[in-house]
C-alpha cells in the first residue's frame, strides 16, 4: 500500500519560487524603463542647459542608441564565432580519437 499524500493548502515550493522570481523580473523591467526615461529627460534637460536644440539632441540620441546596438550586434556575433569555432574543435578532436 503506497502512502497516500496530503492534500496541500498553499502554493508549492516551485510555484512560490516561480512568482518570487516573476516578481524579480517585474520590479527590474520596471526599473530598467524608469531609468531609461530619467537617463533621456536628463540628457534633453543638459542639452537645454547648455542652448543646444532638442532637434540636435535628439539626432545625438539616436545616433548613440544606434552605435550602441552595433556594439551589442557585435558582440552577440563574437560569442556566436566563439561557440561555433569551440564545437568545431570538439568535433576535430572527436575525430580523432576515432581515427587512431
């Protein structure tokens, strides 16, 4: 006779775990877009200090949100060369070990 279980009256551990991790992610995504929106309202508030058209500054910021998406382009490429050049080396030695 198998013991029989209990029935549970809350949540289960991986369903806290998953809403404790849920609600991580909510306050980080939150954050991430508040910051972002200070970073550019101060960005337009510097320019206007110092007399530069928000039309310039706006061309700066997309200039710059540009330049930074090649560079995360980039990088996304240099891992994906690495992974590629690292399973071709596996292979190779795959290879030869077989052939000996």
């Amino acid at each position: 006779m198998s013991p029989k279980r209990m029935p549970s009256k809350g949540p289960s551990r991986a369903q806290e775990g998953r809403a404790a991790r849920r609600l991580v992610w909510t306050r980080l995504a939150r954050t991430v877009i508040l910051g972002a929106a200070a970073a550019v309202a101060a960005i337009f508030w510097v320019g206007a200090q110092y007399g530069v058209e928000p039309a310039t500054t706006l061309k700066f910021l997309s200039s710059s949100v540009v330049f930074v998406t090649a560079l995360i382009f980039a990088g996304l490429g240099a891992v994906l060369l690495l992974t590629l050049a690292k399973r071709y080396i596996k292979s190779l030695k795959k290879r030869s070990r077989r052939g000996r």
